[in-house]
C-alpha cells in the first residue's frame, strides 16, 4: 500500500470495503479498507516479524485494522496519493499518508 515518511515500501493484502471516485471533484471521493496486519511484507523477514509483534500491530490481539481515506489528490495522468487514518479494533489511530499501486 504504501510509503512511510522514512521511504520505507511495503506490500499489505487489504479488502475494499467502500471506493467512491469522483475525477471532477477528489473531494467527493474516498476509499476504506479493511487490512490483513498479518501480511505486513518489507521484503524483510527480521523487520516483518518485529512489525507483526505487540511493538507495533499485535496480530494476535488486532488481525485486522480499518483505514478511512480523508484526502485524495491527484499526483499524475493515473496516480492519486491517499491520505487517511488507521484504526485498530481498540480505537488507536494513526494518519497516513500512501501512493498506490497497481
């Protein structure tokens, strides 16, 4: 899904649950997801296994956290950049931003 501030590139499984796109006005659209915490993927195994534990996502406790988009913007031809917030199931919010990819 995305790109941290320190540049960091994962691959996460996500369902969509809601995608509303309006080209004339991004401020009409958005986008929720429902994200496996489990499928964290850095390409690292060392770093995969630390984000999965209670430092960070707890898998066990929060197999699942929901993402809710608060802004999209347009950044070329085919490509937006998608902020939003993370919520896990015990209301701990995050904002983040990402650029998707096919």
């Amino acid at each position: 899904m995305g790109r941290s501030r320190g540049g960091l590139t994962s691959k996460i499984h996500a369902v969509v649950d809601t995608v509303k796109l309006d080209p004339a006005d991004l401020t009409r659209s958005s986008i929720q997801l429902t994200i496996d915490t489990a499928s964290i993927n850095t390409r690292e195994l060392q770093r995969d296994a630390h984000l999965r534990s209670a430092d960070f996502f707890d898998v066990e406790k929060c197999p699942t956290i929901e993402f809710k988009s608060t802004r999209i913007t347009k950044t070329g031809p085919e490509s937006y950049e998608v902020a939003g917030r993370l919520t896990n199931p015990f209301g701990l919010q995050r904002h983040v931003q990402a650029r998707p990819r096919r």
